[in-house]
C-alpha cells in the first residue's frame, strides 16, 4: 500500500492517506483526527483526550453518538476458556480499589471495593449484597431479588 502525505489535510482530504483519499489522519492545531469516509471518526485533542464520536472530548475518554444509537463500548475477553470482562476504577497506588466485572462462568455481574466483593447481580435478576450466594432454603429464599447478609 502507498502513502500518502500530500492531502489537504481536510477531513475530505486528510494529509496522511493511502489508496482511498477520504481516509487517513488529519492534523489540526494541537489535535489529530482519524478520519474514515471524508469524516472525522475520533479525536486526541492537545490535552490527551480521546474523543469518539466528537470532536471535542470532554474528558479522558468521551464516547458521542448522533441519531438514534446507543453511545457505548465493549469489553471482551476474546480468550477461548471462559474469562471475564473487566472496569477497572482506581487511583495512583492501587491495583484493585473498585472493579465492575461480568463473570462468564457463572453468568454474574459482580462489584468490588478494595479488592472484596461488595455485590452480585446473577443470572436469576436477584441482586445480593455482602454475600456472593443466595440462600437456597425456604419459600422467601426461592423468590427473593434483593438479598442482603
């Protein structure tokens, strides 16, 4: 494939292009824009931020769509054994300090906080909190969504 750096650098025309003149990289004052189709399809603006689906991201990551679709992403453990997918929150020091995660294997949302499970959404829509298993004796037990240790 050829490069090329001779486009107008217009989201119409990006600078940095190959064989298909509408898409390529577009350099801006202080931003650079992937551009796909003559349009501008992300963002990484003089601050570090990403933006995807605008132009002018608002934070770290800013995820924008117009029209009628829903505006998200996908965290996917491509892994053949059954994994999970994982947020991460934390700040400097910490490796684990809140954690939203989608256990495959037992079909569950799980939250943590520092590291320990703090709730669990199953696979039966009960949403537990301080306990990572529903009570599995009594009538209460069998229909309860909420439970609570």
């Amino acid at each position: 494939m050829t490069v090329k750096i001779d486009g107008t650098n217009t989201e119409a025309n990006p600078a940095f292009t190959g064989a298909d003149t509408d898409t390529g990289l577009q350099c801006g004052t202080n931003e650079v824009k992937l551009v796909t189709g003559g349009t501008a399809r992300a963002t990484v603006d003089s601050s570090g931020r990403l933006g995807v689906g605008t132009g002018s991201p608002s934070t770290l990551l800013h995820l924008e769509t117009s029209g009628t679709g829903n505006a998200e992403f996908t965290v996917k453990n491509n892994n053949a054994s059954p994994g999970s997918g994982r947020i991460l929150f934390a700040d400097q020091g910490a490796s684990d300090a809140g954690v939203i995660q989608y256990e495959h294997s037992a079909n569950a949302m799980v939250f943590k906080t520092d590291t320990n499970e703090a709730a669990r959404l199953d696979s039966s829509g009960r949403f537990m909190v301080g306990t990572p298993t529903a009570p599995s004796v009594g009538s209460f037990a069998q229909t309860a969504k909420l439970v609570s240790q």
